[in-house]
C-alpha cells in the first residue's frame, strides 16, 4: 500500500464517514457538504525523503453550485485555470508547524486529530456564516478590495459578476462594463498574465443577461 494510500486511510478514520480525504504528494483536501454544497479542508503538503511537513497555514473552501455551475464552463473555455478545487468562496488559517517521520502513522494520527480540532472551529465560526449565496454577497459589498480577496475565491471581478446577478444587485451591468473595459486594457498590456479574461468577461456577461 503506498503512504498516500495509508494517510488518506488514517485521515479518514480521524475525521470521519461524513468526509472524502484525497490524498497528493503535494497537498491533502478533506471534502464534505455544507448546507448542500461541497467543501473541502485544504492542506499543503511537502515531502521530503524521510519526512513530510504540512504548510502552516492551510484553508477551507466552500463551492456555491449555483456560482461554479455558470462561472467555470467560461474558464474552461478561455483556459483560464485558479487551483485544482474550485471554490466561490474560502478561509485561510493557520494549524502551526507539523512535521513528522513518513513511516510514522500514528504520528499523522496525532497531527490530523490536532488539525480537526482547530480545522472544525474555523468550520464552525466561518462556514455557518454563509450557508446561503446572499449571505456572501450581503458580506463581500462590504469589504475592501483588499479585504475580499481573502474572501471570495480568484478570478475575484467574474465571480463577483455571478453573484452580482444571483443576488439582482442594482449595479450589476455597471460593474460588469467596468471589469470589461478594464480587463480589455490588461489584456493588451500584459498578454501572458491577463490572455483570455477579456473575452471571457464579455461571454460570462452575456450569458448572465440572459440568464
């Protein structure tokens, strides 16, 4: 059985049947359903020849079907690629330095047993907040650029377009004239970093309009 195989084992009998743990060389997503929609606990990974150290500040990360189900169709049509779990909104934490030998499994036991402890407040304290879309909304129009970047889910100005419309913001088309223009001028400046937004703003817009 490969070490990947025998974490996700003991991570999974840690955390429970109510959670899906996958287990990469580079990082570990500890999925379940919150009010309907899927969420993960994100853990970065690094594997070294005799040990493996998780990144101390970690994340969970929640998906709004109703946002993903319009919003990543376009991305993947311009190639426009944010992470492998594709969240509408999330939270990053910090868990400390966790460091511990690869053959070491009660070891990892110890390590996930302390991370669900503080992995299931910040679950508590940040998730029931937003069991509902109009909930992030009502919070995110209140924030800071700055603030809501460690808020809601890259690329921020598309998803913001999508939930706009669900939550029938009065300015919607506004924002989304202002993105676009914006993103048009980005992509001239800079190709290789901004290829393919401006195209996708204008067809998430249209696709909004008429949805």
């Amino acid at each position: 059985m490969s070490l990947n195989k025998e974490m996700e084992n003991i991570i999974q009998d840690v955390f429970g049947n109510d959670f899906n743990v996958r287990v990469y060389s580079d990082a570990c997503y500890i999925e379940f359903l919150h009010n309907g929609n899927p969420a993960s606990i994100a853990i970065g990974i690094i594997t070294y020849p005799g040990s493996i150290e998780l990144h101390e500040k970690c994340a969970i990360y929640k998906r709004f079907n109703e946002v993903e189900s319009i919003l990543q169709p376009i991305l993947d049509k311009y190639k426009i690629n944010i992470g492998f779990w594709k969240s509408t909104i999330y939270k990053p934490f910090e868990i400390g330095h966790q460091e511990f030998n690869r053959t070491d499994f009660e070891a990892v036991r110890n390590v996930f047993e302390k991370i669900k402890l503080e992995s299931l407040t910040h679950k508590a304290n940040f998730l029931d907040q937003y069991k509902e879309l109009h909930q992030v909304y009502e919070s995110s129009e209140k924030m800071e650029v700055k603030e809501m970047v460690g808020f809601i889910s890259q690329p921020l100005p598309l998803r913001r377009m999508v939930i706009k419309k669900l939550c029938g913001d009065s300015g919607f088309e506004s924002f989304c004239n202002q993105y676009i223009e914006s993103s048009e001028k980005k992509a001239k400046a800079k190709p290789s970093q901004f290829k393919g937004y401006d195209k996708a703003a204008k067809d998430l817009f249209n696709t909004l309009i008429i949805t």
